[in-house]
C-alpha cells in the first residue's frame, strides 16, 4: 500500500524513474532521491530493522542518522544507514544483527528475557563458574553484535586533500545560508558544508508553508549559487574541530583536511525523544523526522496521529502533517497551549482536541503503534492514570525538546551551559575565531536566525581583518521555552527507552545511579548510554535529565560527557587516504639489485644486507668477509650522517659536543667522535675531519644523523657560535673500498699520493678518483687497509662500476651490512644502540681514553666526572671454543652467576676470520677479567660457558693498516 | 592541527616541527645535588614555558614562549636573548 | 587545456653560503634578492634561502670571495608538474595554500611527509629534494598524476 504523496514543493525526488531494490529477498520500488527508510516506508513498510540487544521492531525515528533504526549490509558494505544511504538501482540489503531475517529474527524473543538482562549485566552474570565464561561471551556478542566486516575487500585508495577557506560555515540551513552570504559579500573566501544531499536546512521542511520562508528561500540559495566566494560542499559532514580551525570536511569522495581562519557552526538542533512505555515502537517518530519524510520524500508518515509537543515547532509540525493529509487525533501538549503562539488555536479551529499538561503514558501495538494513552501530570514524573485517555492511531509524533549540534563547539573548547528559559544547553564562551548562529545558538524565530547569522559573519570578517567582534550573541536569542524539562514517564512494565541504539530503558539508567555510577562520566560507561553508533545524538539530553534529576543537581552541575571527533563514523578508507611511505635510496640502489642483494630496512633506508640468495646466506657472508681480510671488498655506506661544519667557531663547536678533544686535530686527519648526552649516556659516535683551520667534515651514525644535524644547529644557536652547519648526508654518497689491495687498485684511479708518509693512516684528502671530485679518508672501520670515498650523489653510480670493474683482478667483492657487522666485531668495535643502551657511559664501554675530562666543558663532562668512580658495569668480549656445537647463541641472551643475572649478550656472532664465535656482553664489573668465564643462559634455559677474551679480537696491534706494505716488505 | 607562528615565515603546521624541550641553562660549576636536579627533572606543572622548536623543512632553531595549560604560542624570542658564553675551550690547538 | 605532467628536470645546483656571501654576489655583478625570493640569471635563477645563504640554479655560480664565503654543489632531486590543475596534484601532499603561489615564487615546505623547496613557474612549479628522497617523491607524485588523470572533477 503506497503511502506516497503528491509532489511537494521541496522534495528531493526525481518523478521520471523508478529504482528497484530489494531487503532481504523482497522486492521495493522508489524514486531517485530517496534514501532507503523512506523508500521503504513509502510502500507501507513499518518494519525496517531490529534493536541491538533485545531484537524489538523499529521504525523511522528521527530520519536525520540521529539514530540507527534503519541499518543493513549487503555484500560489499555494512553498517548501511537507512536514513542517509540513497537508493540505486539493484541494491540488495539485508538488516543488521537479524538472525534469521528482518521479519523472522530468531533473536526477538530476547525481549521476555529483559528482566535477567539489566544494566551491566555482563559484568556479573556469566561469570561463574569462570570456565565457561568464554562461551557466555561468544553467545552474548552474536546475540547482540553489528554488522559483519567483509574481510575479503577490494584495496581503494581514497586520497584525502588539502583546502583552505577563511570562514568555514556548518550547516546550510536559514542560520547557515545567511552567515555564508554575509561572510562572503564581506570579502572573504567563505567554504559552506551540509551533510545533506541539498542545502536548505530546516528551511526546507520545519517552514514549508510559511510564507516569509517562502521569500528567504530563494533569495539565499540563488545569492548562494551565483557568489564566487562560496564553495558549497554538500553531503560533506565537519568531523571534528583540531587545533587552530583544522577541520576534515568529510566529503562523498574522501577527507578534506580543511584549514579555516573562523568557524561558524550553524548545525541546528537535535530533536529529542519523549521516554515512556513502548515509544520505541514502529510509527513512534520525532516529529521533524516526520517533517523531512513529508517535505523530502513526499511521505505520508501515518494515517492517524498522536501528538505530544512541548513548544511551537511542535505545532508546526501539526499542521504540516494536516496538510499532507494526516488526520490528527489530539494533540497532548505537556504545558500550556496557549503560552504558545497562535498556532495552537489554529489546530483548535480545524477541530483537533488539545490537551494541556497531558504526557503520553504508553504506547500500544506490537510490531507498530495501533494506539496511544495519554494521562494529565500531577507531578513531575507522575500521570493521573484514573483520568488517562485512549486514541487509536497508527503514528505518535514526538515533539518535545531539543539538544544542540555542539559537538565541534565543545571541541574548540567553547564553554556550554544549560539555559533554564530556553530549556537547552547553549553556548556561554567560544574561543576567537570560532561562532554559533541560529537555532545552535538558541535562536529560533526564522527573521531572527537571519540576524544572529549576520552577528556572526561580522564577527568573523573583524576578527580576520584584525579587529575585536563586537557582536551579542545573546541579543536574538528566544525569550520562550523551546524544550521540556521532564518528558518522561516512568512504568510497571519498563520498555520506555531512553537510548534506541543501546537498548537502554528508564530503569537501566536508575538502577546505574542507585548503584554507585551517580557521575555522567561513569553512568555513561557502565550503561552504555550515548555509546552506541548514534553517539548520543537522539539519548544524552534524557540522560542527563535523568542523573540531575536523581541527584538532586542542575543539568549545569551534572555536566556532560566528552564529544569527540568524528561527528559520524567515517570510512576507514577514508581515514586512511592515501598512505605516504617514505623510503630513501641510495645512489647505489641500482647497482646493489644489478648484484644481486638482499635489502633490510635502516631507518627510511633500504641498505644490501649481503649479496646472494637466501639459499646461500651464510656462506655468502662469510666469503664477503674473507674477501675483506684477504683480497678486497667495497661496501656502500652512504647512509652515514655527513655534515659540514665551517667558520672561525667550528673547532670549539665540535670540543663542546663531543667528549675528546677535537681542537687539536691536525688539518688533513680524522678522530673518531663520541658524544654522549647530559645524563652521560652515549648518543652517537663517528668520525670528524680537519680540512681547514675552520672547515671541519663530521661522520655519524646512520641512525642518528638527522638528530646529530639538528643537535649542532642548536648548539650553534644557543651558544651563539660563529658557524655555519651543512647537512650533506643524502649529498653524498659514500663507499669503503676494504682490503689488503685498496691502495693498489685506488692509486690507478688517482693521482693523489697514497704512500704511507702523504696520506697515513687517520688521514683526510680531497681529490679526484677517476675524474670525480672526492673526499677519502683512511678510517679504522673493518680493520683493514681501506679508503672510505665520498662523491656527490650523481656520480656515485659511475665511480662505483669503475671500482667493480678495476677491481675484478684484485677479486673485489661488494659486501653488504651482516658481513660489515661481523668484520666490525671482530675488531671489537661497538654499535650505538646495540652494545649500548639507555644506560651506557664510556666508561662502561671500555672507551675510557674517548672521555678529556681535563676539557673545561663539553656536553655531559660534569656528570661523567661524577659516573667515572662508580662505573658499575663493563662491556667485555667473550669467545666460544672452535668446535663449539652447542646451542645457538643471539643478543640479548642473559647471563646468570649463581643465580642472579649479571648482565647480558649484546653483540655475538661466527667469525670466519677466527673459525669460532665472538661477541660483547655487558655485565656487572667483578665478573670482568681477561679468562674468567661468562655463564649465558641459551633460550632453551642451559648454560654455555664462554671465556672472557680481551679485544680487539682480530690484529690487536692494528698492523693490517699497512698490510701491502708487510706483503711488499716481506717479498 | 596546531599552527606554530614563525616570525618569518608566518605560520606552519606542527608537523613540519620537531619539538625540542624546555629552553634551561645548564648551572656550570654547581654541586652534584643541584647538577643531577638539572639533568633529571623538568617542570611539569602548567604555565609560561620557553621551548626549543626545529623546522625541518628549513633547519632552523626557533624559541618560542607558550601557555602549556592553554596550549598556546604567546611570542617568539630571538636566540639572541637567551644565548650564553661557553666556558672558555682548550686553549692548545 | 595543457596537459598536467610530471617530468625530471636535473638542474646544475650549487649553495653559496657564509657571512661574506652576500657581498661576494653583489660583487659577482649578480642580483641580491630578499630572503625567500628568487632572481632570473642569464640561464637559470638564484633563490636567496637564508639571511646568508643563496642557492643556484645555474652552471656558473660565482667564486667564494672571502674568508667567510663558501661554495658547495647540490644534487637534488628536481621535477617539473606543469599543466591544468597541478594545483590538485599539490593538494593531496601539501598543506600550504598554493591558490596565489606564482612564477619565481620560492618556498621551504613539507610536502608527502619530507622537506621540499617549491619554485613557480609560469604554468606550475619546480619541486627539490634531498637525492635519497628523489625516487619515493617522483614515485609518489606520478601515482598522484596518473589518477587525477582518470578521474573526473573531483570538487
């Protein structure tokens, strides 16, 4: 049976087509322009989804996603709002949390359960015995679950963007409209957003046959549309407000990550439902649900009404729903018709009964409302039943208070109070920059919105130019009262609700208070109120009538709870955008895949790991280190920290951050830095150079090299030093030819003298290696003979294939960072960060000569003075036996002495230099000494004896420096 | 997202930030007490602080004062203000 | 409509820097412009980035005069997005305002989530990064491009 109605002015409707569709098998029929709920409602519907815990019909409620009466999924998608999801061609739906089907949902009987399921009764039923607790769960959260995630989705990227307005106005109703206007013909770049398909507002159907509407109407939407100051952006939702008028405009299409210079929210109001027995039935609506089912959908919301109305929108609504040919029944109003305007008069005339200080006190019907009584209110809560009152109907219309949009004003940190005339929460102190306008702002009549819009645009055009606002947001506010303070009823039988989304009745939230949860915040967590898909939108107001109410306070003294983004939940694709993953590469990339490396991740870096197939791993490795020791080998290191430090203070600058001296270095040679913090910690080491008496080039670690930049800079500044710093890190690019043939091969590709006494050991020289401008340094690193080469980034590729390609009769091979970390082992060095952690000074790192405490300062010198007697702990190596076959041995392992531990592996590993395991380990200060053992407990909890061994582990008089020279001495 | 007023280059977003720390002198030369108070603690009660701020996108240093309970920026100070003398360095090159 | 596209645009860099810098480019005969501005050479631009700093986009930067003037060569990765509606490419990675961002206009921003300098050109701009950084921001503004290339008006 159609219940559609003739063509109505506004309608969102497009008459020339039909769209089918189909719930759960059965087949509906709209127009475009409809959304689902009232495409269903329209054929004669009234069923259109299941409650979430005791499975009750619904119905339209608020027809505004106020609430999630109407919900469904379909194979692709849940959570499918009803009320805001247009109908398309061949969309099958089925409902939400229906096992069974809409009509034949196994779950409904849950209902004659309610008196075993309260409050918070999942904190104590089912919880004894202990054991069965989880299937308990698992029934519980099938019964009463949402939508189901299709696991298997199609990957979209949805790519969020950037934009930028100087008044951003929420909500495109009459208040909306006007400010947008107002702002823009005031010269400023005015973005507008609604979230419904069409702005217009309440305009467009709480005045539809109000004839100053009439005028306003299109005057403002056709100044709207020609304005090329105004972006309209519609079905776009303000999720949320952030710091300084960041505000993601929720768009069809994706976020807009928005900046504003002002905010004006004219959101309007969220109309609230009145509590009594069985007002969740289907035909129990709010009556601006009504409003926008007739004005926009074109239909009709019942044949015959009940009316319960508590201002003039009420009656309003009254005679729009005459108009549409709804007959009315009475009207119970629950204070006095005739404190309202003349509208209540009107509907006398039409011969409508009108009952002062009449409450609803139950619904009847069992899949729909078949009928209402109403009682008179004897006092607040309690009805005369003995003077109660029956109408048959198949529709009750809520009108009854308000609460306000407020959400992005509360997280702009505006401040909200309840105003006793008005009967609604309004705003009392916004931040600069940030406006409410219209019915947001208590405004209600329509010439007066207008006013308060243009108030606010004002403000915002002075604030943006500079000046101080002068206008009263209080001037165009309402004198009457707009909401009842106590539409609710209390009833034997319960089922009067109070959050449809949770479920959650009158009782429920009594019995929160009287057993202790008497604070919003913990009302709110402990019945769940306010926690479901809605948020709130369509239960706080009550709910927190209520708690006031029970303990004795104002609406103002409860408070209440946090309103946090997003307004509407949000596609996670959405929130997601488009993912920016930032990853660096070396100018060598190319060269490493050619040869074939396997990649691990440093940082953003992608660095060869070793070179070979995961098949051959180890023995890859352990080729690539012999190559080093015997032959020659070249590693890219271009992710090291490179910075140039320059100018008459740079010499002082480095002797102030790191824990050596660093005045004395000779220019043309290098000394390993360290630096620790002020707690002295070691943060970083590497290696500084002397090119000048004020150029200086600094080396760190790759991990550290942005904040070994940074730190400089600062220091720079703050000790007000005659430097400049450079950060050439990803500049250059850098590689250590390694080997006992290094000098050999590099002397054919320079010219630069590379004897012994020219360029020793430590030194730093600038020239060019093969045609190529280049720094080199002679550096301990591997412990071989070696030239770390420095080139710019784009030469690096050709410098490189020429080092490959000479270097193929010396036996080059590249090795990668596994092989580079053996090698380093094997000569004792330690990794920042892996051989020290949170805790480490020099001292216990066994680099005790790193530290010029003689220096009248450098960053942490006062503490490690006072750390150096009490160092506690100390890094030793260790070694295992030759034909060790025990149990695999890795960082981290412990070491326990007579049952406590004493501290841990840091650094293990096979050398195939030496043919058996080495490692570090960090442990308490007595068990040190050269031969003693060191007791590591394996993952499998035995204990392996290693032995304590000095370091370096590998040439410990450093005589491989000038390893081709002993060759050529010897022969 | 906050906004952070270079006096500059007018105002950017915090992310292009890396936050610093409380502005704080170092008390050279005073007793282990009062250096390990230094070193350890920091002021957490809200009001008026003076931070460090490092933007990335051109490696600058920037101070700025700001009401930590409000969250918000109340003025720039040039470095020139707060800028120390180191204790002489070593003196042999 | 010209077609918006993303090219590689290798361009000879080099910073100038120091105290004496300044008056080393006055010197040179070159034009000294504000901080944050650039000025035309005969072939290239000069961006003066810092009180004491210039960067040059040129094969022939001048000689550092002066104990406090240094030069150093600059391999940034450079791309050129031309055409209609770069401004939309720029939109999805950068949160600056660009609407009134024109030819020889110069900025230090973050952009994708790494640090960029933007230089207007007559129909778009040149965008430089860090070397290291040159693959991902290439590879990440080309993904950018080639969708708003099959999409229809976005907004």
């Amino acid at each position: 049976m159609s219940c559609r109605l003739p063509i109505q002015p506004f309608e969102w409707l497009d008459r020339h087509q039909r769209v089918r569709f189909t719930l759960e098998g059965r087949g509906f029929e709209g127009y475009p322009g409809d959304c689902v709920s009232s495409a269903l409602w329209a054929s004669g519907q009234r069923l259109l989804g299941r409650s979430f815990k005791y499975h009750r019909p619904r119905g339209l409620l608020s027809l505004a996603n106020h609430d999630i009466n109407a919900l469904y999924e379909n194979a692709d998608d849940t959570h499918i709002r009803g009320d805001v999801t247009p109908i398309s061609a061949g969309l099958q739906l089925s409902a939400t949390n229906t096992p069974g089907g809409l009509w034949h949902d196994r779950m409904r009987w849950l209902g004659r359960l309610s008196p075993m399921l309260r409050v918070g009764f999942y904190y104590k039923a089912f919880h004894s015995p202990r054991r069965l607790f989880p299937f308990w769960e698992g029934v519980i959260r099938r019964a009463a679950g949402l939508g189901k995630v299709n696991t298997a989705w199609r990957r979209q990227v949805t790519p969020k963007w950037y934009t930028h307005c100087e008044v951003l106005v929420i909500g495109a109703g009459p208040a909306g409209m006007q400010a947008a206007l107002h702002a823009a013909e005031g010269g400023a770049r005015v973005i507008l957003v609604d979230e419904n398909p069409h702005i217009g507002g309440s305009l467009d159907y709480a005045w539809v046959h109000d004839s100053e509407a009439a005028s306003i109407r299109v005057q403002l939407k056709q100044a709207i549309k020609a304005h090329p100051g105004i972006q309209v952006m519609t079905g776009t939702v303000a999720g949320g407000w952030y710091a300084d008028q960041w505000i993601p405009l929720c768009t069809p299409d994706g976020i807009a990550k928005t900046r504003a210079g002002t905010m004006i929210v004219a959101s309007g109001l969220l109309e609230q439902p009145a509590v009594f027995h069985n007002n969740d039935l289907p035909g129990v609506m709010l009556a601006s649900g009504a409003q926008r089912l007739v004005a926009r959908y074109a239909v009709q919301p019942c044949r015959r009404a009940l009316l319960l109305v508590a201002n003039d929108e009420g009656y309003r609504a009254a005679l729009d729903m005459v108009a549409a040919g709804v007959e009315l029944v009475a009207v119970a109003d629950l204070g006095d018709p005739d404190a309202r305007s003349a509208l209540a008069d009107e509907l006398r005339s039409e011969g409508v009964p009108v009952f002062a200080r009449h409450m609803i006190h139950e619904a009847e019907g069992s899949d729909g409302v078949t009928g209402a009584v109403i009682a008179p209110r004897i006092a607040d809560g309690q009805l005369d039943l003995s003077a109660s009152r029956r109408f048959a109907c198949d529709g009750i219309l809520m009108s009854v208070g308000w609460a306000p949009a407020a959400h992005l004003l509360y997280q702009a940190g505006g401040k909200l109070g309840y105003d006793e005339r008005i009967g609604q929460i309004v705003p009392r102190e916004l931040p600069d920059g940030v406006y409410a306008a219209g019915r947001v702002n208590g405004v209600f009549a329509l010439a007066d919105q207008l006013q308060d819009a243009r108030r606010a645009a004002a403000d915002a055009l002075a604030v943006l130019a500079g000046h101080t606002p002068k206008g009263d947001p209080l001037r165009w506010r309402s004198r009457d009262c707009h909401s009842a303070d106590w539409p609710i009823a209390e009833h034997p039988k319960g089922k009067n609700f109070v959050d449809m989304d949770e479920d959650l009745q009158l009782r429920d939230l009594l019995d929160a208070a009287a057993e202790g949860f008497d604070n919003i915040e913990l009302i709110k967590r402990f019945s769940t109120v306010g926690m479901g898909p809605s948020q709130g939108k369509h239960a706080n107001m009550n709910a927190i009538r209520v708690l006031a109410r029970t303990l004795g306070q104002t609406i103002d003294q409860t408070g209440s709870t946090t309103a946090r983004p997003f307004y509407h939940p949000q596609r996670l694709d959405h929130l997601a955008g488009r993912r920016f993953r930032v990853h660096q590469r070396s100018a060598l990339h190319e060269q490493h895949v050619a040869a074939g490396a396997m990649f691990m991740e440093a940082g953003h870096w992608q660095r060869p790991d070793y070179y070979g197939s995961p098949a051959e791993r180890e023995d890859q490795i352990r080729a690539e280190v012999r190559a080093v020791r015997n032959g020659l080998g070249i590693i890219d290191v271009s992710t090291l920290g490179k910075i140039e430090v320059l100018g008459p203070d740079a010499a002082r600058l480095l002797d102030a951050v790191y824990t050596m001296r660093m005045t004395n270095v000779k220019q043309g040679m290098t000394r390993y830095a360290l630096s620790v913090d002020e707690t002295g910690v070691i943060v970083d080491d590497g290696i500084v150079g002397r090119l000048g008496a004020d150029r200086f080039y600094v080396t760190t670690t790759t991990s550290h090299a942005a904040a070994s930049y940074r730190q400089l800079g600062r220091y720079t500044a703050e000790w007000g030093l005659n430097v400049r710093i450079l950060n050439r890190t990803g500049q250059l690019a850098a590689m250590n030819l390694a080997g006992p043939h290094s000098r050999r091969l590099l002397a054919t590709l320079t010219d630069l003298d590379l004897s012994e006494d020219a360029f020793p050991y430590l030194g730093i020289r600038e020239a060019e290696v093969a045609g190529i401008p280049a720094r080199l340094m002679r550096v301990g690193f591997v412990g071989e003979l070696g030239y770390e080469i420095h080139v710019p980034y784009t030469c690096a590729a050709e410098l490189w294939q020429r080092l490959m390609a000479d270097g193929d009769d010396y036996g080059i091979r590249p090795f990668g960072v596994e092989a580079q970390r053996r090698l380093r082992l094997e000569k004792g060095h330690i990794i920042v960060g892996q051989d020290s952690d949170g805790l480490t000074t020099p001292y216990e790192a066994g680099m005790p000569w790193s530290v010029h405490l003689k220096k009248p300062f450098f960053v942490g010198r006062q503490t490690l003075e006072v750390l150096q007697p009490r160092t506690a702990r100390q890094l030793v190596g260790f070694a295992l036996p030759t034909n060790y076959t025990g149990p695999e041995l890795c960082e981290c392992l412990l070491v326990i002495a007579d049952g406590n531990i004493r501290g841990r592996v840091t650094s293990v590993s096979y050398s195939p230099t030496l043919g058996h395991l080495i490692g570090l380990a960090m442990i308490d200060k007595p068990l040190a000494g050269i031969d003693q053992p060191l007791p590591i407990r394996t993952t499998d909890g035995r204990i392996v004896e290693a032995r304590q061994v000095a370091t370096p582990f590998y040439d410990p008089e450093g005589l491989r420096q000038r390893a081709d020279l002993q060759l050529a001495e010897a022969v | 997202m906050k906004l952070i007023p270079l006096p500059d280059l007018g105002p950017r977003p915090r992310s292009e930030f890396d936050y610093g720390g409380e502005l704080r002198r170092p008390p050279m030369g005073a007793d282990t007490a009062l250096w390990a108070a230094y070193v350890f603690n920091r002021q957490g009660a809200p009001g008026l602080l003076r931070e460090w701020w490092y933007h990335r996108p051109t490696g600058a240093w920037y101070l700025f004062e700001r009401d930590t309970l409000a969250d918000r920026f109340i003025r720039h100070i040039p470095v020139q203000d707060i800028q120390y003398e180191l204790p002489s360095a070593d003196p042999a090159v | 409509m010209p077609m918006l596209t993303l090219t590689e645009h290798p361009l000879p860099l080099w910073l100038v820097l120091g105290a004496d810098s300044p008056a080393c480019i006055r010197d040179s005969g070159l034009p000294l412009p504000e901080v944050m501005r650039t000025a035309a050479l005969a072939n290239g631009f000069l961006a003066r980035t810092g009180r004491e700093e210039f960067l040059f986009a040129t094969v022939q930067p001048p000689e550092p005069i002066g104990a406090h003037c240094w030069r150093y060569r600059r391999d940034d990765h450079v791309l050129a997005l031309r055409g209609s509606g770069w401004r939309r490419v720029m939109a999805q990675v950068c949160h600056m305002d660009l609407t009134s961002f024109a030819a020889s206009d110069w900025l230090f921003v973050s952009a994708a989530g790494i640090s960029v300098w933007l230089f207007g050109l007559e129909d778009g701009l040149l965008i430089g990064c860090d070397p290291s950084l040159g693959n991902y921001l290439q590879h990440t503004l080309s993904e950018i491009v080639a969708d708003l290339a099959h999409t229809t008006s976005q907004h």
